[in-house]
C-alpha cells in the first residue's frame, strides 16, 4: 500500500483511494522527487542559448549606463 | 479494462511503496472529481461549469501581468501620445502573450511539472540557476515597483507610506492563509476583475471613440522614432510578457491539477485572460490621453499623479476609482509574483511547493514568499530612492529578459521525450519564433539608442 508522509496522519484510507483514483500518477507530489531523464543540448543549441545570454548581460549594462546618463 | 488505482500505478512502472500521499494530493484529488463529474454531466450549462472549474491560471497570469509598473506605463502611454498607434500595438503584445502563455499551460498540463524544474531536470543545473537568477532579480525588481504603485496609489487618499505597505503585506497574508489553490484562486480572481475599473475611467472621459476605431483600423497616429517612444514601446511590451508569467503559469496549472484532457479549456482560460486585461491596458491609455490632449507633462508621474491631474478633467470619484485601479494592480500582483518567487524556489529545491499547502509543511515555501515580499516593501519605504524611473526600467528589463527564457520553454515545448504528441505544431513554433525576434530587435533597438544616439537619429529620419 502506499505510505501516508509524517505530518499527514489525518489522511485516511477513503481519501488514497480517491487521490490513486483520480489523480494521474506523475501528479502525486510524492513522485514529482524522479527526476526526468537529462537531455544534452546540441551545437545550434549552444549557439543560440550563449547568444541569448551575453545580449542578456550586454543590454544589462547599457541599461545601467542609460540609468546613470539620465541621473547625470 | 478497468484497473484499480493501484494496479495502474503498477503498470506506469512506479514502485508503490514509493507513493506517499500527502494533503496536497488529497485537496487536489477533491477539485478533480469535481472537474470529472463536470466533464461527464450534459446539459447547457455543463460545458460553462466545466470551464468555470478550469478558468484560473490563465486569467490571473493575464491580470496579474496588468501589474502596478504595467498600469503605470500604459497610463504614461495615454498621457505622452494620446490616441493612435499604441491602442493596436498594445493588443498586440497580449497577442504575443497569448503565443507564449498557451505553450506554459501545455507543458504544465502534459508534465505536471513546474517550469523550474523542468529547465533543472532537462538542461542541468547551469542553464537552470541562470533562469532562476534571472527570475530571481526581475521578480525581486518587480515586486518593488508593485509596493511602489501601492504606495502612490494609496497615497492619493493621504494614506502614509508605511501603512500602504503593511497594509499589502496583510493582503498577502491575507490571500494565502487559506492553504486551499481553490479558495485561493476563486478570491484572487474575484479581486483580479477589479481591474477593468479603468473602463469606467475611460468613459468618464469621453473619448472621440471616432478616435478610437480610426487608431485599430490605421495604427495611426504614429509616434515619432525617439529613444523616448522606444521606452515606452519597451515598457508596454514588458508590460504584457515578462519570464515571472512563464514560471507562474505552468507551476499554477501544475498546482490546479490540470491534465491533457484540459488543455482546450486551459487555452479559451488563456485567451480570456489576455482579452480582460487588453481591455484594462486599452481603457487606461484612453482614460489618460486627455493629458496629452491638454498638453500635460506627465514624465515624472507615479499612480497617484495621474489620479490627480486627472481629477479636474473626471471628477474627484473617477481619479479615486483610477487611484483605486493602481492599487488593486500592485496587490494582486505583488501575490502572483511572490507566488511565482515561491513556486520556483520550491520546485529547485525540490521542497513542497503548492498552495494547497498547511503551515507545518510548506514552511519554505510560504518563508519565501513572506520574505521576498516584505524586503520590497522595505526598499519602497527608504527616503528618497528615485522610484519613477525605477517603474518604467522594469518593464524594459524584463523585455531584455524575456528572449532568453523563451528559448528554454520553445525548446521544453518541442521536446517529443517530454511532450509526446502535444509538441507545438508548426504554426505555434512560427509564431513563438516572431515573438523571440521581435523581443530581441527591440532590445537591440532600446541598446543601439543608447550607444549610437546619432545612428538612431539617423534612423528616425532626423
């Protein structure tokens, strides 16, 4: 049988039954711990993802160097 | 074959003595046989019941997204170029939202997992403590500017700054002391349709609605090319797609128990939303353009300043309902996005995270959410911190954000090991990608008027 967690003693036999039975089984808290499985990322996917992320942290700094031209 | 729970449980390959049950799962096992007794009820009215048991995320992601720094730069909109372009160009970038959200709900709905946890699951965590920075500052960036409109708005009825904060923080209290997603969602809505207070706003100050139907149909008049307009463009964009609404969106259809099953249901939730919340932008910028119309200089103006200049024109009880408008704004998001904080932090951890949730066993996830609010409020209080600026800068950070983040859920949302077959079709890849390009050229635009003003000039024609 499933096991109730510490702390949830209160949970009886009729409301399993009713989360096993209504609830999808990747739904049930306890499960969400299985990670899903890795995926590498492939060139192109590097490409773009590195690219994203240096115009992230170059628009960054032109937005701190507008903030401090318009408080000079 | 009809097999029991347990059986099918078995046949998913999951070992049964690794199945613990939690409250969680009780309270959100209730909401779903509600949900199935619905879907299997016929009738007239049974199609409206089910929808009213799977509205929520979408429609408080939407509102939610109509925050206090959002009201503010739409009402700047109004105030800076009256009546033209900005009207279509607004329901455009909830248009965008619409693409982006829609693409959240289904992998919420196919995973069950939060948009957190998926990026560290999937790419590893180097991609994923990147996303959560970046969620991590722009959330903390954005709940200041919610304090900072509670406080203007409130400040119009000469409340003081400390208890417009603390007020906001009893709110939030307030809001998730009910350790039920359901309640919880019901009464967050109920106050999220405040919002549409700025429609009566706009009537009262009686626009040309020639005006109108000329600025849908022709998008004109046009602004000109100004690093100023480009702010704005920026702010209204950021206004309408920001990475909290991914991360809120999918973790609150994981939260609400959504399914496959849902997902039509969950994408007219989505569409609703954006359209109550276009609706709110657009009567804000209407209810505003009498200040450009009155040539009113409304550059340095937080909430509460546009009540006031709006008051000669509508009447004391329509700047109180506008003032009003900006406060309930930055309540209601400043929940959704320490929700948002909250939900991510949760599922990094893999700590419980859900609103479901008693006390006793979601302390970190209510301590994260208390906290992160309670510092902005802080900030908000310390004397003389340039907080207008601060509002607009937001928005348009969170645009510069925005490209990097849909890259991940574009690629989560194309994932087949993940998805199965509710991978986006062709069209939703289309229409995700204009959306990244479009985000991106207008960064770049916002960084080449900042680093070559001459160019841009040059650019603008002058």
């Amino acid at each position: 049988m499933p096991s109730k967690d510490k702390g949830h003693s209160s949970i009886t036999s009729t409301d399993q039954e009713l989360v096993l039975s209504s609830l999808e089984p990747e739904q049930l808290a306890g499960l969400k711990k299985h990670l899903i499985p890795r995926r590498h990322l492939k060139g192109p996917e590097r490409f773009v993802i590195w690219s994203l992320r240096i115009y992230l942290l170059f628009m960054i700094v032109v937005v701190f160097y507008q903030v401090w031209a318009s408080l000079h | 074959m009809n097999l029991g729970p347990l059986s099918r449980l078995t046949q998913r390959g999951v070992n049964q003595q690794d199945v613990v049950i939690t409250h969680e799962d009780v309270d959100r096992a209730h909401d779903r046989v509600r949900v199935s007794a619905a879907r299997a009820q016929r009738g007239p009215f049974s199609k409206f019941r089910l929808l009213w048991l799977l509205v929520g995320p979408g429609i408080l992601v939407m509102l939610g997204e109509n925050d206090g720094p959002s009201m503010i730069s739409y009402a700047a909109t109004g105030a800076r170029f009256g009546i033209g372009f900005f009207l279509p160009f607004v329901v455009l970038t909830f248009c965008m939202a619409i693409v982006v959200q829609e693409m959240t709900m289904r992998l919420g709905s196919a995973t069950h997992r939060g948009h957190a946890e998926l990026i560290f699951d999937r790419f590893g965590p180097f991609w994923g403590w990147f996303s959560m920075i970046d969620l991590g500052i722009g959330n903390f960036l954005t709940l200041i500017t919610e304090f900072i409109a509670i406080r203007a708005g409130l400040g119009f009825f000469g409340v003081p700054p400390w208890a417009a904060v603390g007020s906001a923080l009893v709110f939030l209290c307030l809001a998730v002391a009910m350790h039920r997603y359901w309640t919880w969602e019901r009464t967050l809505l109920a106050i999220a349709v405040f919002n549409l207070i700025f429609v009566p706003v706009a009537l009262l100050t009686h626009p040309n609605w020639h005006s109108v139907g000329h600025a849908f149909i022709t998008w004109k008049p046009l602004p000109g090319l100004s690093q100023d307009t480009l702010i704005i463009i920026l702010a209204d964009i950021g206004a309408t797609v920001t990475p909290w609404m991914l991360f809120f969106q999918q973790s609150a259809t994981v939260d609400k128990g959504l399914t496959t099953k849902d997902i039509h249901l969950g994408r007219i939730d989505t569409v609703l939303g954006a359209a109550l919340a276009a609706t709110a932008a657009v009567a804000t910028i209407i209810a505003t353009a009498p200040l450009f119309v009155h040539h009113m200089t409304a550059e340095n103006f937080q909430g509460a300043e546009f009540a006031q200049a709006l008051q000669p024109l509508i009447g004391r009880f329509g700047a109180a309902l506008f003032a009003l408008g900006i406060v309930e704004a930055g309540m209601v998001a400043s929940v959704t996005i320490s929700i948002s904080s909250a939900y991510a932090f949760g599922e990094v951890v893999h700590r419980p995270h859900s609103l479901n949730l008693p006390v006793a066993q979601g302390k970190a996830f209510y301590s994260v959410l208390f906290l992160l609010a309670a510092t902005a409020g802080a900030i908000v209080l310390i004397p003389g911190l340039p907080l207008v600026y601060v509002v607009l800068l937001v928005n348009v950070v969170a645009v510069l954000a925005m490209p990097p983040a849909l890259v991940f859920l574009f690629m989560l949302a194309n994932d087949r090991e993940v998805m199965g077959d509710l991978v986006s079709p062709l069209w939703a890849n289309f229409l995700a990608t204009c959306v990244v390009v479009f985000l991106t050229l207008a960064g770049v635009l916002f960084g080449v008027s900042v680093i070559a003003p001459n160019l841009f000039a040059f650019l603008g024609g002058k």
